[in-house]
C-alpha cells in the first residue's frame, strides 16, 4: 500500500497547525514518529475527543507513518489529566509494543512541536532544521486519523472542533469543510451577533481574529471561540501596530520577563521578545540582536498573555517583525550545540494559570461530542487550506458533485493538496479563492 499516495489523493494536510500537505512530510526517513496529542491551547477539546473516541484511528495512522517513514518506534504524547483519553489509548496500544504513550502536564504551549521533541528525545531542533533532520516525523492526532480515513480511500471532507467561550453549551463537531461560521454557531443554538461579541479562529492564545461571520471553516480550523466584544482578549487583537508601538515608547520598562518565560528561549533558541519591544522603542533595529531570535519565535504569545504586567503586546511584534523577514526571504542559520535552560522545567506556565491570567477561567467548561450531523445547505470551501499553492480546480459551475469527490487538484509540480466537495450539490460559484456547492 502507497501511504504517501494515498494521503496526496485523500488531501491529508496538517489537521492541528498549518496544514502542510501530510504526503510531502511523510516523504522521508525518520527513526521515530511522534503523535501530538497535546492540545495545549485553552478551551479547545478536539484532540482529546478524537483520542477517545478514535484510539484505533489514531494508532493505525501512526502504524501507517511509522511503516512510510521506516521508524521503528512511535509515541503518542498527550496531557495526563485527558483521563478518557489515556485509558481509550492504553487499550489501543497494548498489542503494539512499538508505540508508548508520553504523558506530560498541563502547561503551554506543549503542543509546540520543538518542545515535544525535548522532552522525548532530550534533544533540541535548531531553526531552520526540519524534525526529521533529528530522525523525527511529528503528525497532529487529527492528521493520523485523516490517514487512516485516507488508507480506505476516504479523503478530507469534514473537520472536527469546538464551539466554546461565551456560548450557552460548548460542544465538540465535525463540520463539512467550507461550512459558513454563522452557520455553525446556529445550528448549536448561539444566538449572538458580531456587535455583541468577536470570534476568535483557533485557540485564544495563537487563533486569528475573524471579523467575518459567514467565513468558512477550513481543514485547519480547530475552534471557533465567541467572546463578548469588549473581552480583553479581543481588545488586544485589534489593537493597531502603530498603537503598540506608542505604548511600546511609554511603558516598557525592559524587565525582561517575557524573555525570561519564553519557551522558545528556554529550549535555548535564543528568542528574546525585551529586545524588540527595546528596537522599537529606540528605533534602532540594531538593538534587536541576532536574527535567530526573531525567526526562531513560536509566535505562542505566552509574552503578551502571560508574562507582560503591562498589558504590552511583544507576542505580536516578534510575529509581525518574523513575518517581514521571512516575506523578504530571510532564513534562520541552524545553530549548534545548543544549550537548553536548566531550569526550563520551572519556567512553564501552568494552563489554569495562563487561563486565568487571561480572563478565561470562566469559559474553561466541558466540550462533549455532538453527535447529530449539521444540516448545511452551502459550503464554500477555499482552495488553499494548506502551505503551498492553491489547488487548480477540476469542476465548472453547474456540475453536479456529489460528497468526497475531487473538485481541486494540486498544481502540476507544485506543493499543494487535493480538495474534496464536503456535501453533495451543484458548484453554484467559483472564484481564485474557493468553490460554492450548494445542496
């Protein structure tokens, strides 16, 4: 069986992150698969729902990666307190010798790529190398199971996630791809508009905010957060880049704590968000030292929600100022030996504590899986929910399509992923963005 194939053609792209097409990260040779299951933003409970509810998916997706990448060994890392899940996966991996499961505490960001494979293999990825250039493959337990899908030839057609923060009942869904947002918060009984309250795509701490209520959900989306619009939170994400600047100027009084509790900088990667906040400050770009200290940053905004007493935002500058660099095709220069803080264990910041930190402990409320499916009468589904170009589509308005089929190809020896019709339909609409399908 053709694993690598098989995920090109089902459009498995990284189901927890940026969606980077799973068929190219699968092509190479690696000793050791790693499954994130850490899920370590606030309020989300996607990946432990699917742990307990599909141990068996998760465990044959990562015995499919491991086989692909030639790994002999393959670990499941997840929080110990996600009770249902370590037992459903306890019993999923007994008969398979070759996987164990890492069990850590609930801290942020855990979920953060290079911080798991510290703490599995005591060994630091520099920036600028990829995983398996420490023998490493890591896949968000959501991917292996959209692997496993994909091994039945069942390609990508919905995403699981939760409707939580300021909502009556938090839930945990799948979603056709390309469900109108309004539509989702709908059909779950939320009532509010976008004048009383914002949503926030993703986790509180690294989500997006999304002014657009009828945007779609996409294979990435992993929640959809609504708080009240005056909530701190939302606040901080539309506040301007000239306006932090100011604040930047006039309050900033260079502690150094947001470096100090960086994790990025604990692993010894040298990122440093005082020396921004001090570069623009002054003015003076020279004050931003090395290179590295930008690109090698998470952008996990631990800086601006936790450690800043100021109510500054470093989290986003180092994330703008990252960005420009890389824009301007600026690489970071891999780094050896690296040196890891010795006390790094102390330094993590315990969820509840970030949680409360940032005015979320009131929204902390289970998530149970809905069972009932949604009833989507439109779907618009992006043709670039991926790194790499758009997909090229292979439909025309008018063509009936029917669920699971093929509607958008990858370009022709570009980096890309398939894209599948998610509900049976007409393509009403079609523009260099996405493809409407109404039922």
């Amino acid at each position: 069986m053709d694993i690598v194939k098989l995920a090109e053609q089902a459009g498995v792209v990284g189901a927890g992150g940026a969606g980077f097409p799973t068929h190219v990260k699968l092509n190479c040779k690696a000793e050791l698969v790693i499954a994130n299951g850490a899920e370590c933003e606030p309020l989300l409970r996607v990946d432990q729902t699917l742990m307990q509810t599909q141990p068996h998916r998760v465990v044959e997706g990562l015995l499919a990666a491991m086989e692909t990448v030639g790994a002999g060994h393959g670990v499941i890392a997840t929080k110990a307190h996600y009770h249902g899940a370590v037992d459903a996966l306890k019993e999923a991996v007994a008969s398979h010798p070759q996987i164990g499961l890492h069990l850590m505490k609930s801290f942020y960001p855990a979920g953060d790529e290079k911080t798991l494979i510290q703490d599995i293999t005591g060994r630091t990825l520099p920036s600028g190398r990829l995983p398996a250039d420490l023998g490493c493959v890591v896949l968000n337990v959501g991917t292996l199971i959209n692997l496993s899908h994909g091994m039945e030839r069942r390609p990508v057609m919905d995403k699981t996630l939760t409707v939580g923060g300021a909502v009556e009942h938090p839930v945990t869904l799948d979603v056709p791809v390309g469900t109108p947002i309004q539509t989702v918060l709908r059909q779950v009984g939320f009532t509010g508009d976008s004048n009383s309250h914002a949503l926030i795509m993703g986790g509180p701490c690294m989500g997006a905010l999304e002014e657009n209520w009828e945007a779609p959900v996409t294979k990435t989306t992993g929640g959809i957060l609504v708080f009240p619009a005056s909530h701190l939170l939302v606040a901080r994400r539309r506040a301007m880049l000239q306006s932090q600047l100011k604040l930047a100027k006039a309050v900033c009084c260079q502690c150094s704590l947001c470096t100090q509790l960086c994790p990025r900088n604990a692993l010894g990667l040298g990122v440093s968000p005082h020396k921004i906040m001090r570069a623009m400050a002054c003015e003076d770009a020279s004050l931003l030292g090395d290179v590295n200290s930008l690109l090698a940053c998470c952008s996990c905004n631990l800086c601006t929600d936790y450690a800043c007493n100021f109510g500054l935002t470093p989290g986003a500058m180092m994330t703008e100022y990252k960005n420009r660099l890389l824009k301007g095709g600026v690489k970071p220069v891999p780094e050896e030996n690296i040196l890891p803080d010795e006390g790094m264990a102390l330094k993590r910041v315990p969820t509840r504590r970030l949680m409360a930190r940032m005015g979320l402990s009131e929204y902390d409320r289970p998530a149970p899986l809905l069972e009932k499916s949604l009833e989507v009468g439109r779907v618009r589904i992006p043709l670039r929910m991926h790194i790499g170009k758009p997909s090229w589509p292979v439909v025309t308005p008018g063509d009936l399509v029917v669920r699971g089929q093929l509607i958008a190809a990858i370009p022709q020896g570009e980096l890309g992923a398939a894209v599948h019709a998610s509900i049976e339909g007409t393509v009403s609409k079609m523009t260099r963005s996405y493809i409407e399908i109404k039922a």
